[in-house]
C-alpha cells in the first residue's frame, strides 16, 4: 500500500470536513521521508479537489448511486481513485484500482472492497472518452454550456452561471481551464535582502531553475526545483507570493519615507514589499485583528528584515488612528474566488449569499481606512475575489457617500511601469485575468482624498 495514497486519504478527508488545505497537506505530507511520496500526495489531494464535479459525476453514472448514498471514506477513496485514471498518465490503471481497493480494505471499509473494484474498472474502462459534457460551444444552449462549465469544467454550478452571464461562454471556459491548470510556483525577491537577478543566480546554485515573472516586477517563477528545500529557505531573501499579489503590492506605490498603514497583513508578503518601499525613514504599521495571523505576520517580517514595521493588533472598524497616513492598504478579506487555482477548495466552500455577506463586511472596513488617511493620502483597496460586489460595487458604493475621495489611476503619482499600467482598467483599477494576462482574479483600486 502507498504511503501517498493514505497520506492523501486523510487530507482529503480532512479538507472535505473544513480544515485549510495548506494545513492538512503540511500534517499529512511532510511525515513521509521520500519527496516524491510528498509530491504525489500534494498532487492527489490538490487534482482530486479540482475536478470534484467531474470525478463525481462519473462516479454517480458509473455507481448507479447518489453520492449521498455512499459512505464519506468510501467516496474518498473512489474520488481519488477516479482522479489517477483520469488526468495522472504516468499511474497504469491497474495500479490505481488495485490501491483503491487496498485503501478501502485498511480504512476498515473492506465491505465496499468490491464496489470500489468495480466502479473503477468501469471509469478505467471509459477514461479515453469519459462520459462528461460535451463542449457545446459559443452557440449551444445555456443549459448546456452550464453543464460544459460545471460538470466538466468541474466548478459550481451558481459560480459558473454568474461568469457566464457576465463575460460570455468563450472567457468563461478560459477561465474555468486557468483554474484547472496545476500553478507554477512564484517568488518575490525580497528588495531588502537581494535583486531579482541576485536571487536566481543563487537559487540556479542550489539546483532550481527559474524564469523572471511577465507582469510583476521582483517575481520569479519556478521551472524546476524545490525553493523551499535550499539552504536560502529561511534567510528572508524571498517569500511565495502570486504574481497578481505581487502587482497589488506595487500599485500601493509605498515611498521613500511615507507612513503605510496595511490594514490587513497577514500573512505578511505584501507588507514586506511595503516596508521595502518606505525605506529607512519610512514606516509601516502592520495590523491584524486574530492573535495567530499576528505571530505569523511577525515570523515572516522578522525574516524578511523589515525593521521599518511595526505591530498592532486591532479591528480596523474601530479606527484606533488619527488621520496620520499617507496611505492605508486595505487587502479586504474576500471569498478568495479569484484564487480557485491555487486553491482548489474554496469554489466548493462558498455560495452566492457569501458575496453580499462580505461585501458588508469590506465596506466597513473601507470607512474604518478612510478616516486614518490624512489630506491629500491615498486609500488602495484590493481582494482576491473574482466578483464585482466586492471589488467595483464597494468602491463606487463608498465613493458615492465621500465626496473628498476621488479613484485615481496608477500614474496619477509619478511614473509607472507599462506591466502594471497594461492591467489597469479604462475605468482606473487594476484588474487581472486569466484569458488576458494569465494571472489569478485580482482586484485593487487606489482613492485619493482632497487636500
């Protein structure tokens, strides 16, 4: 029996009944001395929670049973046998059913032994051509374009429906294929430590291969290599950090010697790229409500060597601040469905009623930055969200109640790179695409208030 195969068991199952991914996989991957049990593990349990909706739905057809009907351990077990038939080549067929079985048998599930052997071979059986929707293509039906997105395309269904309607068929099938495509790891280069240059010379020392990111300035993709494996893990010299996340960090345009307020820190990534950007003679307060975000907030900046930020822990509703900042950063807690890639979890996680829930939410948290931005400061708001009741509605929502705040481009400060002016919006917010850029759904808008 493959230690991957139980390792990835149980973070399934772990995921499945609520515990973060990144919590789960840490528990149950890191125990196993052989990196590529690790790696599979990671690739079992992240690929099996990406195409739950299509691995479901053959497990369904091919069952002849509801998935209600069909004991948690055991659907486990048959969600990701199915997901090494279907999408992992290099495991032969016969492997992946006859561990399935075994998996079944040493959970104490060896009653449905038989059951699991038999749908498997029946997916296996059907894995050139599995019976998912068929692309109906720009001019189908929108019943069946729903079923393309969400069955094959393996997102929610609610979810898939709102893309649809909102940027059509064709973007909405790029951007269902982004998220099912596993990411590619990405650095920042820490600017208080080293250069992007600097960094991947030494990286390319220690066996990883990168490549300079497309749109964000300090970012470095992986190729090949394990980062985290180096000797240079641990030093502050970089942290993972999403390219999109990246620019977000840069449209805050910290500067030499302003005060930053990052109303939201944690974990930390951003804040580092704030205290790069305020120097020396600069300062950033870094504040979060939750006492573990706080410690992990100030593990990462330790590291990092960010000795121009400062501690805080507070709500950002009760603003504890006179207007003292030039800028407050607010990186808004969201549904994170513009993340669904690198997080394959969330889509399933959350529902249509979460958006007016943190919609709320955010635009408290608006008002609370904005009266700690002194005359003539900047207010940047930004999400992770994919969904315009958080993003574009809680900007025009709170610029329609204050009138000395005004949304300002990239430039409107001084020079600004064409990477990031080329992800900015007519209307004057940054805003990233898979189809159009090949980065996660970012959203942030800079607001300026009056003299």
């Amino acid at each position: 029996m493959s230690p991957a195969r139980m390792a990835a068991y149980w973070a399934l199952r772990a995921v499945l009944e609520g515990e973060d991914l990144p919590r789960a996989l840490v528990r149950e991957r890191d125990r196993l001395p052989d990196e590529r049990d690790r790696a599979l593990v990671t690739e079992l349990t992240t690929g099996t929670l990406r195409w739950l909706a299509a691995l479901d739905y053959l497990v369904v057809r091919t069952s002849g049973r509801p998935t209600s009907r069909l004991d948690p351990e055991v659907l486990a077990v048959l969600r990701l046998g199915a997901y090494q038939l279907l999408y992992l080549d290099r495991i032969p067929a016969s492997a992946a059913v006859n561990e399935s079985v075994t998996l079944a048998k040493r959970i104490g599930k060896a009653s449905a032994s038989g059951l699991v052997n038999a749908v498997l071979r029946r997916v296996a059986d059907t894995a050139e051509r599995p019976a998912l929707p068929r692309n109906p293509g720009p001019h189908g039906s929108r019943a069946a374009q729903l079923a393309y997105l969400s069955v094959a395309g393996s997102h929610p269904a609610w979810l898939a429906a709102r893309w649809l309607d909102r940027v059509g068929f064709e973007r909405a099938v790029a951007w269902v294929r982004f998220n099912n495509r596993a990411p590619a790891l990405t650095l920042r280069a820490n600017r208080l430590r080293t250069t992007v240059e600097d960094l991947s010379r030494r990286l390319a020392e220690h066996g990883v291969e990168t490549t300079p990111t497309r749109w964000a300035r300090d970012g470095l993709s992986v190729v090949t290599g394990t980062p985290l494996r180096t000797p240079l893990a641990g030093q502050g010299l970089f942290v993972v950090q999403d390219e999109a996340s990246q620019l977000v960090a840069e449209l805050v345009a910290a500067r030499p010697g302003e005060r930053v307020l990052d109303a939201c820190a944690a974990p930390g990534g951003k804040t580092t790229a704030l205290a790069a950007g305020v120097g020396e003679r600069g300062l950033v307060v870094a504040a979060e409500l939750r006492s573990p975000r706080v410690r992990l907030l100030q593990e990462i900046v330790r590291e990092c060597g960010a000795d121009a930020v400062r501690f805080v822990r507070h709500d950002l509703r009760q603003p504890p601040f006179h207007p003292v900042f030039d800028c407050v950063f607010v990186d808004a807690p969201c549904t994170g469905l513009g993340t669904v890639r690198r997080d394959p979890e969330i889509r399933w996680r959350r529902q249509a009623d979460d958006l007016s829930r943190m919609a709320t939410l955010q635009r408290a948290l608006v008002e609370g930055a904005a009266a700690v931005v002194r005359p003539g400061g900047r207010l940047v708001y930004a999400t992770c969200s994919s969904e315009p009741e958080e993003n574009q509605a809680v900007v025009r929502a709170f610029l329609a109640d204050h009138a000395e705040f005004a949304l300002v481009p990239p430039g409107a400060g001084g020079p600004v790179r064409d990477e990031l002016q080329s992800v900015t919006t007519g209307e004057g917010w940054l805003a990233t695409t898979p189809d159009e850029h090949g980065l996660e759904l970012f959203f942030a808008a800079t607001l300026r208030r009056a003299e």
